[in-house]
C-alpha cells in the first residue's frame, strides 16, 4: 500500500497538485454486445459513471436523511451488479476499469453514510467547503436588495475588510485542522493495515476520508482495505451461521448467509445455502427465487443450482418456469432433477 498521503505528506517543493472529486477518471464508453456483460449493466454503468461526483446518498440513490436501513439496502442492490469478482475472468474490454471505479465509489458511500460518525464529519466537510468560498454579497447588499455597491468610507470598508480576511483565515484554520486529523487516522489506519486488524484499519480510513474528502490516495487506498474488512466480516457470519445449524436455529442460520452473501455477492455456493433456507425454513419464496436466480447466474453449470430453482418455482405455482430450470438440471446430469420433473 502507498502509505504518503497526497499532499501534506510530501516535502516542500515536492507535492503533487490536488486530487478533488471532479478529478475522477473519464470514460467514453458504448454499448458492445461482444463483452461478456449484458446490455442492461453496460447501460446502468454508463449512467452510473457520469455521476461520480455526485454526493454520497445521490450515489446510492437514498434520500439526504436515509436511515441505516435504507442506506444498507440500496447498497446491497447496487453491489450485486457492480461487484469487481462477479465478473472474473469474463472478457469485460473497458468496462473492466469502469466496474473498479463504480464499486470503489459505491463501498465508499455506503460506508461513509452508516456509520453515525463519518456521516456526521462528511456533513461538516461539505458545510465547511460551502461556506469557505467568501463569494456572495455583503449583508449591506443582502438587506437591501440592491445590486449597486453603496458608498462607504475608508474606515468602514476597512473594517469590512478586516472582518472578511479573519472569517477566511478562520476557515483556512478549520481546514488544516481536519487535514490534520485526517492524517492521523490514515496513518492509523495503515499501521491496523499491516497489523492485519482489518477492521480497526477500515474505520480509521474511514475517518480520515471523512475529515479531508478530497484526498485522493485515501480513497483509493479505502478500496483495498474495506474489501478485506468485507471478507472478514463474511467470514464471521458464516461461522454464526455454521453454529447456529449445529443448533437446529435455522432461522438464524438463514438470516446470517442472507448477509454474508450481501458481502460476497460472487459467491454461489452462499446463495445456494441461502436459497435453500429461505425456501424450505423461513418460506419466503420471493427472496429464495431471487438467490437461487443468482446462483445459477454465478455458475450457470451446477446443475444442483438449476433443480432447487426449479423446485422454488414448482412451490411459488410457475410451472413453465420450473419445467425450464429442471429440464436444465437433467442435461447437466443433476441426479435428482429428472423425479422432480416427473412430479410437475
């Protein structure tokens, strides 16, 4: 990991001109039906990437004062199509690159806005870039409307003047303060990095983004580290899942895959596991459809995959629609797909 942050960290004479949200990579991108990347996503990224700069809760689509719970969901959805590993080893030409930068965006907005306090100082930094500019006009002008500069004397402009430059300098202040800040929890963040305390390491990144968010090597190196806290976090839930089966909760044991999957949606074998749960335990059949569907969409060729879809179909009364999933799961030589196809 690159662990100079860009900027303050460098030597006199030796930094780099500034990274800001409008500095984001540029892409022109068409639809190309020869990827291996359906037609709709091309779309829904194109449109996605035009609107990187846009803020946080516009990025995932929620309102400014979205609870945790709105926050999580619209993250979840967006993550299914814009995962990076969903699409390994699939010929993606230059949307490869395109679906790296969406994710990177889409994790960082997502975390940034569920955690009480980064979401609470990425307010602050926008507030604080909002009023720092000094533009506008004075109260004078305000008060009465008027567009013409009124005549002043010497003692009360420079008065005014006085009063400006200290409201700058102040603001000059509170910026160097929280890069400061921001700093600090970078460094921690990178020290929990190499400690392997993945979690420490992504709330400390967090923060240091939160404090300066125009800093560029924080938020890329944000991407690396919330992903491990991510396969960590995955690998938690399904050990609680794997304990709660070995007590009969299977209640339990679904809701813990149902979330795992959210944090690794590559992952097949989850939403199988998940699929199964949700369709024979918690029978909710709108939500086993919608993970066994994603199973067989991340390994079309696992023929257990197509039967279970099939028998969810059988049991939500779509017929047709489980003819075609079990008929799938014969010729991929399922062995227990050809009597489920019989009982239709």
């Amino acid at each position: 990991m690159d662990c100079v942050p860009s900027g303050e960290a460098q030597g006199e004479g030796q930094a780099r001109p500034r990274q800001t949200r409008r500095d984001l990579p540029q892409f022109e991108l068409e639809i190309d039906e020869s990827l291996d990347l359906d037609p709709k996503i091309q779309e829904e990224l194109i449109e996605f990437v035009g609107g990187l700069s846009r803020p946080y809760h516009e990025i995932l689509g929620v309102a400014p004062d979205a609870d945790t719970r709105a926050i999580k969901k619209a993250y979840f959805q967006k993550s299914k199509r814009f995962h990076p590993d969903r699409y390994f080893r699939k010929n993606l030409g230059e949307y490869e690159a395109v679906i790296d930068t969406c994710f990177k965006r889409l994790l960082e907005a997502y975390e940034l806005l569920s955690d009480p306090a980064t979401r609470a100082e990425v307010q602050k930094s926008e507030t604080s870039s909002g009023s720092a500019t000094g533009d506008g006009p004075s109260s004078g002008d305000a008060a009465t409307g008027s567009s013409k500069t009124p005549r002043v004397s010497g003692a009360v402009a420079a008065r005014r003047l006085r009063r400006r430059m200290s409201g700058l300098q102040g603001h000059k202040k509170i910026r160097q303060e929280r890069k400061q800040k921001a700093k600090s929890f970078f460094e921690s963040g990178i020290a929990a990095f190499r400690g392997e305390r993945w979690l420490e390491a992504a709330g400390s990144v967090r923060l240091a983004i939160a404090f300066d968010p125009d800093n560029e090597v924080y938020r890329e190196e944000f991407g690396k580290v919330q992903r491990k806290a991510h396969e960590m976090r995955a690998a938690q839930l399904q050990k609680q899942a794997d304990a709660a089966m070995d007590l009969r909760d299977l209640g339990e044991a679904f809701s813990h895959l149902e979330e795992a999957f959210h944090y690794r949606p590559f992952d097949g074998e989850l939403a199988f596991r998940a699929a199964q749960l949700a369709w024979q335990v918690v029978g909710d059949l709108h939500k086993a459809k919608d993970l066994a569907s994603s199973a067989c969409e991340l390994e079309p060729e696992n023929g257990a995959y197509h039967r279970v879809l099939g028998q969810i179909y059988k049991a939500a009364g779509l017929a047709a629609n489980a003819k075609r999933e079990l008929e799938t799961a014969v010729r991929l030589k399922d062995k227990e797909a050809k009597a489920e196809l019989r009982g239709l």
